[in-house]
C-alpha cells in the first residue's frame, strides 16, 4: 500500500469537487445571492490551499500503478472527505447549523440517498439548492464509474459480472481501463441529464428546477426544490417524464452503450435488464390495480401514480407525488418489498441490486434440484454466461453482511426511541440509498428529529452501503493493514 499514491488521487478528486464548487457560486452571483458566496469561496481556498500542501508532499510518490489496497483507501476516503467538503456551504452560509446535520445532507448527495434534515426547502437560496442537487448528480456519475470501471477488479460482493461487460478496452491495470471506460460512461450520463432538462422545460418547469430534478433522476438521488417533491408540480407530464428518466437511471449504464452502438442482442439476453423489468411492470400493476380499487376513480391516474413510487422505490430514487402511506396496506407491502432489492448493477440505484438477487435466487432453485439428483450438476447460467462458485460465495457473503448491517442499524436507531417499522425503514433506506421510508421517515417526513449520534450512524450507513459494504469494512480488517 502507498499513502502518498492515495492521497495525491483525493487530492485531484478535491480539486475537481472545488470547481464543480464554483458553479454554485455562479448561480449565486446570478440570482444575486451574495451572502452565499462566501460560503462556497471559503471551502475552495482553503481546500486548495491545503491540496497544494499535499501535492507537494506527494510530488515524489513514484509512477506506480495503485494496489488493490490503494483502491479501497481511495474509495472509501474520496467518498468521506468530498462529503466533508460539500457540507461546508451548508454550515457556513447558515442553511444547516449543526455541521453533524450538514454532513448528512452532504453525504445524502454524494451517495446518491436524498434522505433530508431539512424542513424548509424553497425559502433556501438557489445556489444552495443547486449544490445540494448537484452532489447528487456527481456522486450518481462516481458510482457509476465506480461499479463498472473499479470495484469489479477489486472483487468486490459479485460483480465481476459487470466486468465482462463493461465497455472500453480490457487492460489488467486500473488507470487505463477507468479512463476509457469513464469517458464512455460520462457521454452517456450527460445526454441523459440534457434530454431530460429539456423535457422537463417543456412541460412548463423553469431551467434551475428542471436541472435540479435531472440531477436527482439521473442519480436515482431524489433531492427536490420543492418541500413536497414532485408532486408540487401536479402534472401528469412532468411524472411520467420522470418516471421513465428513473427506469433508465436503474438500468446498467452499460447497456446504454451497447445500445448506443447498435448491440441490441445483450438488451434481449441480459438476465439482469429482464428481471429488472419485470419487476417494476410486476409491481406496477399490482399497485396501480389495488389504488383503483380503493383510492383513484381513474385507472390511467392510478397507473400515473403506481408507475412513479415504483420507480423511486425500485431505483431507489426517493422522489414522492403522493403520500404512499395513505395507500392500502398491500400497496405499503410491495414498496417495502421494493426496498430490498435496488436498481442493476453499473446503474446509479443503491440496493442489494437486481443481479445479486437473480443470482441467489437461481442458486436456491439449484440447491433444490441437487436434493432430487445429488450427483447430477446444474450449472448456474446468467445472460448466457456461466457463473462460478467463487461469485455466488461472494454474492451469498454480502447479502449475509448487508442484512447483518441492517439489523445492527436498527437497533442503534431503535435507541432513540422510534417505533420497530420507523427504524427498520430508517435503516433500510440509508443503507439502500432510497431516502423516505415509513413512519417518522416516511414520504412526508425527514430525519431532523433523530440525536446526533443516530444522524452518525445513518451517515456511515449511507457510504458504506453506496460503495458496496466491502469496501468499507475491509479497512476495519487487521489483515488490510499488514505488508
């Protein structure tokens, strides 16, 4: 392991947050919000200042390509410190007066959660607005990169699956394989955010709120300008736009790509695009179907309204036009089950992800059938590819953690004395990156009345669930830090 490799890498990571930064401070100047510059100009200097120091401290820390262990390091401690940074606006301008709470608004964005301490939104001044939406957009395009570019050559929970897929060349070391594959991956992301823009502008939203949602939709993020969310707006349009925005967000970034250079053969074969989708129409109506029943005249307006919760859920968005806690118990029922499963893999949703529950899922089917022919051998097959061993130990070993860490989460929120279904969610959807829950941190509600130590939790809950559990906790391992 090289320190100085990983800390001179967060210190080009800070100097690029640093200019995204700046962009806040263009809004501000334009909506002549000048008390607010301070805020973002103060973070920058002295982020620069103290970058500087460390680049000159690391100026000769080789030209050697970064372990396995340089890579958990940077991932874990890049996500830490860019939260950091991105709560000093909310701190120093007012907004957020406790850092503990500013942090996890931050954190919220940069994993991608939209989980909120904040009670009042719109009276907040837009550039603060815009650098809360805008962590959303850059941590959605972080782990993106992240999940098809770096943590399958780190092994991390199963998704070498991704590996085989992954666009750009295929190179055994790290740098060079990121820089081809990002690039990919960023055209992608950016035509996504600019069609949206203009889709959502055309159904009447101003630029900055239309931007801002983009962000949240393409990061599956879920942060609003508006106190209700969404359903501030009222438009069937706007929900629809966002709705289908969503469904693509939670699909494999990879996909697009073969999609964009005419590979249609992987959509029609991939395991993963199919069960994904087939849960969402699943889910879709089932719900929409039981709401007309019972709360909606329309069945197309309950079909508007099903179609969206479930993509948020499901994609762990966390964007709301309707309190789905109003709805039938079966309709709550569906969405949390929703809650455990996530967007795919190589998309910007949180979760367990959809090709990690297909895979347990043909296992089990597999195990059953090793009961009635011991001797024969079923080999577990997925978008035509067969699996290894080694990939359902390691798929079968997170699932294990994941829900070992969901319970842990519980109990610590348990403690501030909030009900068993308000605890579990709270802990469900930080650690799924889904942001509302049920009960006090339902749809209509946020996570202000939690203590510090709770919001602490949560926080740690959010990172390390975004960055896929075992690059968080492998830094806790003493085996990580022996030579």
């Amino acid at each position: 392991m090289n320190p100085k490799i990983v800390l001179r890498i967060i210190s080009y990571l800070l100097l690029i947050l640093c200019a995204f930064m700046l962009t806040a401070v263009a809004v501000a100047l334009y909506f002549r919000e000048f008390a607010v510059v301070p805020a973002f100009m103060v973070p920058v200097a002295l982020t620069v200042v103290i970058v500087g120091l460390f680049l000159l401290v690391t100026r000769n820390s080789g030209r050697s390509q970064p372990s396995f262990k340089d890579g958990f390091l940077f991932v874990s401690g890049g996500w830490a410190l860019a939260a950091a940074l991105g709560a000093l606006p909310f701190y120093l301008s007012g907004t957020i007066p406790s850092y503990c709470d500013a942090y996890f608004e931050s954190i919220s964005g940069f994993t991608t959660t939209g989980a909120s301490i904040l009670t009042e939104i719109q009276s907040l001044p837009r550039a603060i607005l815009f650098w809360r939406s805008l962590t959303h957009w850059l941590g959605g395009m972080g782990i993106v990169v992240l999940t098809v570019a770096i943590l399958p050559l780190l092994g991390v929970g199963g998704l070498q699956l991704v590996k085989a897929e992954a666009p750009g060349p295929t190179v055994d070391k790290i740098t060079p394989r990121i820089a081809e594959t990002a690039k990919y991956l960023w055209y992608i992301y950016l035509g996504m955010t600019i069609v949206e823009t203009l889709l959502l502008m055309g159904g009447g939203m101003g630029f900055l709120d239309a931007l801002t949602h983009t962000f949240g939709t393409v990061a599956t993020g879920g942060f609003s300008t508006m106190n209700i969310s969404v359903a501030h707006f009222d438009s069937a349009y706007i929900d629809w736009v966002i709705t289908f925005f969503m469904v693509i967000a939670g699909m494999n970034f990879v996909l697009h790509f073969r999609l964009l250079t005419g590979n249609l053969q992987n959509l029609f074969v991939n395991t993963e695009l199919k069960a994904y989708l087939l849960i969402f129409f699943t889910a879709t109506l089932m719900i929409a179907g039981k709401l007309h029943l019972e709360v909606y005249q329309s069945f197309t307006e309950a079909l508007r309204y099903s179609a969206f919760q479930v993509a948020s859920i499901l994609t762990t968005t966390g964007f709301a036009t309707a309190d789905y806690e109003k709805w039938p118990y079966m309709a709550q029922a569906i969405l949390l089950l929703l809650m455990f499963v996530g967007g795919c893999s190589g998309s910007t949703g949180g979760g367990i992800k959809v090709i990690r529950i297909v895979t347990l899922f043909k296992q089990a089917v597999n195990e059953m059938k090793y009961l009635i022919h011991p001797k024969a051998v079923f080999p577990l097959r997925f978008s035509g590819q067969v699996v290894g061993k080694t990939i359902v130990y390691a798929i079968s070993g997170f699932f294990f953690l994941y829900i070992t860490i969901l319970l842990l989460v519980t109990f610590a929120v348990s403690l501030a004395g909030v009900d068993l279904l308000s605890a579990l969610t709270a802990a469900l959807a930080t650690l799924g990156n889904i942001g509302p829950g049920f009960g006090v941190v339902g749809p209509t509600k946020n996570y202000a009345h939690f203590p510090d130590f709770v919001k602490w939790v949560l926080s740690f809950a959010m990172m390390a669930g975004r960055l896929e559990l075992y690059t968080v906790f492998v830094l806790f391992t003493p085996m990580f830090w022996r030579r």
